[in-house]
C-alpha cells in the first residue's frame, strides 16, 4: 500500500559470526540470558565459542558455600553487584581443596586425597581426572591448576607433605603433576624439608609453582616461606635445582597464614599481621606482590575494615584473579573486596547466605566466568 513502510528486524540480517561477536562484548550473565530469547540467539550462544576465545577477561566471581542441614552456595558478580544462587554438579559437601585459573575449577576431596575433578561453574561441564601415582595419604596437601587459554589445555600440581616415621623434623615433600593434554601425570619430584613442611597453600604463576612451607622450630620468628618450581617444558626438561629450599624466599613480617594467588601472572600474597610480642595473634592484613625475589608491600587492610568481620580469627580464606582480591572470615558470611589497579578496599553485597548456628562455617574461592573453556 502507498505510504507504508515494512521494518526489519537488525537480528534477521546480522550473519550468525557477527551475531556471535556482539554476543561476546556482553557480561556472561547477558550472554546466557541472551540465550533464552529465541532459537537463533540460543544456537549463537552455545555453538559460539570462537567468538567467546576471543572475550575479553571477565572480572572474577567469588563462589561462598555453607552447610548447614544442607550445602548452600552463592555466587557473586563484583560487574552487577549481585548474588546468584548457585550450586556446583559435582561438590556434595563443603571439604574440599580448590583452585582456579580461566574459567576452570579445580577441586580435590579433603577426605580422599585421589578423587580430583575440573569444572567450568558456568557451563556445568566437569569430568574427574585419574588418581595421582602415589597414594599414599599425606598429613597436609595444597593444590593449583594453571590453564592454558589459546590451547586450551591445562596442568594440576598436587603438592603432599608427610611427616617421616620417628622424625619430627624431616618431612617428605612430593609435586605430582597432571597434564591435560596428555591425559596422563607426567612428571614427580621428591624432597625431604628439614626443620620445615608443606601446607594447603600452592599456586602456579607464569608457568612456575610457588608453594608456601612453614617452620616449626622455636627459633624462627618469621615462620613462612615460598619455594618454587619451574613447570614449563624448556625448564622440565633439564636438570631440576638440587634442592627446592635454594629457592626458597622468606616471607617479608610474621604471619598467622598466608594466601597464593595468581594476579595476572604475578605471584601476590595476603596474610594475617601476627603482633611483634605474640606472633600467632592477628593484628591486621596485608597484601604484598613479589618482585624478583623481594616481596613489595602493596596494601595493608584498613582497621574500619578489619574491625567490620568481627572477631577474625588467625585463620581466613582469601583468593584473587584479574584485579580483584576476596577475603572472608570463616565464621561469617561477609565478603571483603580489594582492587589491585585502584587500591580501593569495598564490602560485597550482603551475601543470602545466613548463618543458623554458632559453629557455622563459611568459606569460598573466586573464578573467572568463561564460556569456552572445558574439562
């Protein structure tokens, strides 16, 4: 009819490649709720994924789980200051050893120290990897996944610490580690620590594994250190140090614990202040990032802050990626937010979850929300 005009919708002539392109410029969360609007929208969202390779970095979720009668988790969006309810396929209770790197999830049971999954939390892809070669039970076990993102593959270093029969001093320390692409744990190395251990705290940083190890001889005030240990192939290959105690470096104050975390490729460090007279005794948190082989104080937690968890124990879970670092107290739900690139320190939302009972606990790890990455 004269006068008319016909519309078309911009959606019906974008090609599919270009659709999954502008798709991938949007926060996940807009990317999956994208997929629930149409047919075509839902087939660009879920066979996308080499538009979604090349998606910038998302900023970190956190991932908080309680038990009460039953597991509860929330997830965190630091983007939409939001928690979503959340739970995971393959955790069926709260103990486990976790860490993450690029969209990936590593968790080991605290109980069975050979049952080892890798999820990706937003797909809900996840598989259970081999047991490691040597099982026997360690006293203290840290754990570290590092992904690879243009191959897509990626390595599990498992790190035991077990006393020696009749020894209190000497320890035996082990990393065993796993490899995607090969299937298959390639490589082991063996050392007895004397005068230190191993702990729950290990991370892998630009292709090395830092590991923190702690001292228990009364002569020692500073009782924490880093050792590490050159993963990359060109390094593996050749002869490994004589000792992994050569490469250890002294943490820079006392602590009461210390966290690792992978900050774009940098190894950063909080930990528990102990006070001068009682070292086991929190007095604050820092934040420090290492240089070489010295540590560089980055930031020390206002007081404000360290009074709002209450009564913070010696003890607490914090984790970190991108710019983003997350601290939280065991025994509360509460959620401290540190951004590296503008030294800002800011309370999360308050988190659904509620705690029922005194001896309640809380912990968490941060991820980072990607698509394209599989177990």
């Amino acid at each position: 009819m004269e006068g008319e005009t016909s519309s078309t919708s911009l959606d019906s002539i974008l090609p599919d490649d270009l659709l999954e392109k502008i798709f991938s410029f949007l926060p996940v969360v807009s990317i999956i709720r994208a997929g629930s609007v149409c047919k075509r929208w839902h087939e660009a969202v879920h066979s996308g994924e080499h538009s979604w390779i090349s998606m910038p970095p998302q900023n970190p979720w956190y991932y908080m789980i309680t038990q009460s009668k039953f597991i509860s988790g929330f997830a965190y969006d630091p983007n939409l200051r939001k928690w979503y309810n959340f739970n995971l396929p393959c955790l069926e209770k709260c103990n486990w050893f976790v860490s993450s790197s690029s969209g990936l999830v590593c968790f080991m049971d605290y109980e069975n120290r050979s049952r080892i999954f890798v999820c990706n939390p937003i797909t809900r892809d996840w598989k259970q990897i081999q047991e490691p070669p040597n099982g026997k039970s360690p006293d203290y076990s840290a754990l570290s996944l590092s992904v690879n993102r243009s191959s897509r593959t990626y390595k599990v270093a498992v790190v035991k610490s077990k006393q020696l029969p009749d020894d209190f001093l000497r320890w035996d320390f082990t990393i065993e580690v796993f490899d995607s692409e090969e299937d298959a744990w390639v490589s082991s190395i063996n050392e007895v620590l004397i005068g230190w251990r191993g702990g729950d705290e290990s991370v892998i940083c630009n292709g090395v594994l830092y590991c923190l190890i702690y001292s228990f001889t009364a002569n020692n005030e500073r009782r924490h250190g880093v050792v590490m240990h050159d993963l990359r192939p060109q390094c593996c290959s050749s002869s490994s140090p004589s000792s992994l105690m050569r490469t250890m470096i002294m943490v820079p104050c006392a602590m009461t614990c210390g966290r690792l975390m992978n900050m774009k490729e940098k190894l950063v460090m909080i930990g528990g202040i102990g006070r001068h007279d009682r070292p086991d005794i929190i007095k604050g948190i820092g934040v420090w990032e290492l240089e070489g082989e010295e540590w560089r104080e980055v930031a020390r937690m206002p007081h404000k802050f360290f009074q709002g968890f209450g009564e913070l124990d010696d003890v607490f879970a914090g984790s970190g990626a991108g710019d983003l670092i997350f601290i939280q107290s065991y025994g509360a739900p509460a959620l401290l937010i540190f951004d590296m690139g503008s030294k800002q320190w800011r309370w999360s939302l308050r988190c659904p979850a509620t705690k029922r009972f005194a001896l309640q606990l809380f912990t968490g790890f941060c991820f980072e929300p990607r698509l394209e990455i599989s177990s």
